[in-house]
C-alpha cells in the first residue's frame, strides 16, 4: 500500500503525520481537527410567542406509549401527536417541564419506551380540516410536493424537495413537505427520517411505516447512511480530499435568530470534501459527505475552511455573492444529490437528484471562458 502525508492543521501551528492510503488514494488528504475551532460571540436567547388566537384548548393527558412508538424521540412523538401545534410551542413546553415522562421531566431528545406515560399539558389545537380537505396546506404546494416524488416502496418515500421549500412547519412557517404529503395521503402515518435546510434541494426520505423509521434512525445515529451533496464554495479549493472535523455550538441564538459556530465545546461534526471541478480562481463545485448531521454542518464547516457556499447569506461572503448573483445564482447552491444505506434484513436502498436546472445553469456559465473587453 501506498504511503502519504495527512497533514493535521493545529491553532497556531500544524503537525504531519504518516498515514496509509487505501489502495487507489492519491494526493493529500488534509484533516481539521478540534483544536483548530474559532471562539463563538456572545448572544441572547430571545422567546418568541405563539399566537393563540382559534382552535381549542385541551385538557391534560396521559398517554401510554405502545410498541410502535417505541423507541420514538419525545419531540416527535408529541408532533404526532399534536400536529396543529407548532414546533416551536412544543420543544417550549418540554423545555419548561410541563410535560412529563413517567413524572419526570425529560428532555425533546429522549426516546420513549414502551409502557411509558407522557403527560401531555393543555396547549391550543386547530380545529380539525372537514374531510376530504386538506390540512391549511395550498394547492401550489400540494402540487409542488407531489410532483417532487421521485421514489417509493412499500417503506419510503424519497423526494428532490425544491429549493424554498420548508421540510415542516414551524419557525413563521404554516405548512411544509411533511404536512403536504399528510394532506395528500390521509391514511398513513408519514414522518421525516432526516431533515434538509429550506433552500437545501435533494434527496429527502420520508418513512412511511413506524419500523422504517426506528431502522433509520438507528443507521442514522451509527453513521451507516451516506449523504452527499454538490456544493458550489468561494475561490480555488486547493485543499485536496479533505476530512473536516470541527465540532458545531447549535444551540445559539443571535438576535433570537439560530446561529452555528465552530467550537470546541460543540457537538462532533465531521464532513468530507471532494473537489469536483475548478472554476479559475472564483469558485469550486464539491463532493460532501457527511459523517454527523448537524445543523448547517456543509455551511459552516466551507466557512470555516475559508471557501463559504455560493449563495448562503448567513455564512456566507457578500461580495462573492453578489458577483454569484450576476451569474444567474438566486439562492444557496447546495444539494443533495444522493443518499445509500443497507438495510439490516439485507439489501441496498440507494437514490440520487441530479442538479435542479437554476443550478446546472450556473455551472455551465461558469464553465464558459471568460470574455475580455479590448482595450
């Protein structure tokens, strides 16, 4: 086998260390790593109030989990429970301990086991849509979302979700991909097995069965689901096939807004780079895998390399956005383009989206020579 260099970027300094390829690996494979990790702002958590206007209110509740809830996160059981309810106004009262796990308070992130009792607090509800109607949801979207199917079995759905659109509810969003597909098929329990930022397109997986879901969930938490996505980054990546490993603070609010920073009191992200294609010194088209899904994982993790996402007005470069814009760009260019796994009975599930058209138009005109006005 063939040996290399992998080169580990320190604050301050970098240490090279001899590693092995595996066979077929060439270059430099160079690797960020949690002490390279920038210092966050200070910030201010800033509450924000649902309206409370209609509906009804409830009383309290105890509810028994059964065997196909099972195993099920607390925050998506009680969206299932309460699908009217804001997101929002739900992580708001499992944050305030209202409600409750066996008597206990319990985290959004606990997973519920079989005979448990929640206790479910009062909270407003919509009332219910007449039959046949769907929940609050127009017609553009219901549209859009179906015509977004791309494949489905007997215990997925897989979408190309267009950019702008929101995977759920929640946030100053009425509806989403999720409460769309609910409304298109009454009849069967569907619930997101990941998620996708709302100008992210690609590949989304929706389960249509509960044991699907719990299956993903688990390959999801073990790092045996590869995601990719084509991203377009700032300037010429000149960095190889790289490992970023710098872990992410999601929990910050700036201005009452969710922000992501690097920090080494984060949570582990780690994501990989491919250089796909140089456009000259403006801009690279590359290949990410993500190894840990954290919120805006890709975005930070370019930012933080020094090559932001094309588009990405949160984290990214304005000027070089802007000059993006002239090219025809009118949103961040980051999707996903393919998602694989096994399944543990045994066989292969695999999808991919080609890039959306705004995207694939971007990158050809990027491709064209440059013309130069004469003097």
């Amino acid at each position: 086998m063939a040996s290399m260099w992998r080169t580990n970027y320190h604050a301050g300094a970098f240490l090279r260390l001899p590693t092995i390829a595996s066979p077929g690996t060439a270059g430099r494979t160079r690797e960020y790593t949690r002490k390279t990790a920038v210092e966050t702002i200070s910030y201010e958590e800033v509450e924000v109030t649902e309206p409370q206007e209609g509906g009804t209110r409830t009383g309290v509740r105890q509810v028994q989990v059964d065997s196909e809830a099972a195993g099920t996160r607390l925050d998506q059981f009680l969206m299932r429970l309460l699908p009217s309810v804001p997101r929002s106004r739900i992580f708001r009262i499992v944050r305030k301990g209202e409600v409750r796990v066996n008597g206990r308070r319990a985290g959004p992130e606990h997973r519920l086991q079989e005979n448990d009792t929640v206790r479910v607090p009062p909270v407003r509800v919509e009332a219910e849509p007449a039959p046949g109607q769907p929940a609050r949801v127009s017609p553009r979207i219901l549209d859009i979302v179906q015509a977004s199917i791309i494949s489905e079995d007997e215990r997925l759905l897989v979408l190309d979700k267009p950019a702008g659109v929101a995977v759920h509810g929640g946030s100053g969003v009425s509806f989403g991909v999720i409460e769309a597909l609910r409304a298109l098929r009454p009849k069967e329990e569907l619930e997101l097995v990941h998620r996708l930022d709302r100008e992210t397109s690609g590949c989304l997986i929706v389960a249509r069965k509960r044991s699907a879901l719990r299956t993903l969930h688990e390959l999801l938490r073990e790092g045996k689901v590869e995601k990719r996505y084509l991203a377009l980054l700032k300037g010429h990546w000149n960095l190889g096939h790289t490992r970023i490993d710098v872990p992410l603070r999601t929990d910050i609010r700036v201005g009452g807004e969710r922000t992501v920073k690097a920090h080494s009191s984060g949570k582990e992200a780690v994501s990989e780079f491919r250089p796909v294609q140089w456009f000259g010194k403006r801009a690279t088209l590359v290949e990410v895998s993500l190894h840990t899904g954290r919120t805006h994982q890709i975005r930070v993790h370019s930012a933080h390399a020094g090559h932001p996402v094309a588009g990405d007005e949160k984290y990214g470069d304005e000027e070089f956005n802007a000059e993006l814009k002239k090219a025809g760009l009118d949103r961040m260019f980051l999707h996903a383009h393919s998602v694989s796994f096994d399944w543990p009975q045994g066989g292969v599930f695999s999808a991919n989206a080609p890039l959306p058209p705004d995207l694939a138009t971007v990158i050809d005109g990027l491709s064209r020579p440059v013309r130069r006005s004469r003097q």
